[in-house]
C-alpha cells in the first residue's frame, strides 16, 4: 500500500513539474504585453466583484454571493493554500467563474464589459471562462 501511494506521489509531482515548465516556456515567448495582461488578470477580477458589487442592479441574493466572493478572496485562508503556485490560485479561480457565472447570467455580457477594469484580451478570457461570449 505504501509502494503505491510513494508512486501516486511521484506521479503528481512529476505532473505538476511539466505544468510548471510548460507555463515557464510559454511565458518566456510571450509578448511583453501579455504577460503584464496575463500577471493582471487576478487583480483585476477582484475589481470586477467589486465593480460588480457597488454598481447595484443585482438582486440581495446575488450582492450576498458577490460579498462573499469578494470576502473569499480577501481572506488569507483558502481552500488550496495561494503560495502553491497555479494549483494555489485554482480554487480562486473555479469560484469566481462560478459565482460570476450565476450573477451574470440574467445580466448578460454588458455588464461584465461595462466594469471590467483590464484590458480586451483579459475580458476575452474572462467571457470564455463565463461562457458568455
């Protein structure tokens, strides 16, 4: 039982390595310009719930569900620990999609577009991700 899970172990890290590299060596050949878009897309969904969050036209049960997301993401305990790198911001990530997605949904795109304070290829991702492009 030990053998198994010593190579289960391995096994994710190993996967977790070539995870690393491959982003390394994306980020390597990428444009200057994406990268700074790419490094301010975390600081800018937290804009966005906040945006989100003041401009109103929500109902109370999705103002409550953006507060706690916001809440979430300010808070230093997480789910996956944030010093772990990708796998640390996973979580982060998975609930805000999904919270946006569930706030949005009625709203539709213009509102994302209207308070999204990054840049067109940054809300491109984000429209993806929502499945609202």
């Amino acid at each position: 039982m030990g053998d198994v899970l010593l190579k289960a172990l391995l096994a994710v890290v190993v996967l977790y390595g070539v995870v690393v590299a491959a982003v390394w060596w994306y980020a390597r050949r990428a444009e200057p310009a994406t990268l700074r878009e790419a490094a301010s897309f975390g600081p800018d969904l937290v804009r966005l719930v906040r945006g989100l969050l003041a401009g109103g036209g929500f109902t109370r049960r999705a103002r409550v569900a953006l507060g706690a997301l916001l809440l979430y993401l300010a808070l230093p305990i997480d789910l996956v620990p944030d010093p772990i790198p990708l796998i640390g911001w996973a979580d982060d990530l998975v609930l805000v999609v999904l919270v946006l997605r569930g706030v949005t949904r009625r709203a539709g795109t213009d509102v994302i577009r209207a308070h999204w304070p990054g840049g067109p290829a940054g809300l491109a991702v984000l429209l993806r991700l929502l499945r609202l492009s």
